[in-house]
C-alpha cells in the first residue's frame, strides 16, 4: 500500500505515522502501536516515507525529518 497519493498528499495510515512520530523518534513496533496499525504495514510504510524524504532512521528508532513535519495535520 502506498503512504503517497498520486496528487502528492499522504493517505491515512501515512498521516497517523508522522502525527505519532511528532511526540517523539520511534522503533516500528511502538509506532504500529501508536497509530493503530499492523506492524507490517507501518514497516513497509517507513520505506517509502524514507525513500520520499519525511523520515529518517536514527538510533532511537524513526524521526521526522522538517519535510515530514511540515506534511503533519499539526504542522
């Protein structure tokens, strides 16, 4: 499942990762758990927003990079 429509916005379970992702970086376990979502799909999810950009790996876990947190409803 894509975490980018083709118009460029993010679907839902995109959305939900990166508002979890505001409160602080991440493991993929503990974000699947935030947002609500299979682990499966948060992990392939994670690929591609680190791929577009909006998140990078770090040792803690996933962060927001300032392009994802731009793209949060919060912003």
């Amino acid at each position: 499942m894509a975490c980018i429509n083709p118009d460029g916005t993010l679907t839902p379970s995109a959305q939900a990762i990166l508002e979890a992702l505001r409160r602080a970086p991440a493991k993929a376990e503990a974000l699947a758990q935030q947002a609500g979502l299979p682990l499966y799909r948060v992990r392939s999810s994670m690929r591609e927003l680190v791929v577009a950009g909006l998140v990078v790996e770090t040792a803690e876990g996933y962060a927001l990079t300032e392009q994802g947190r731009a793209r949060t409803t919060s912003a």
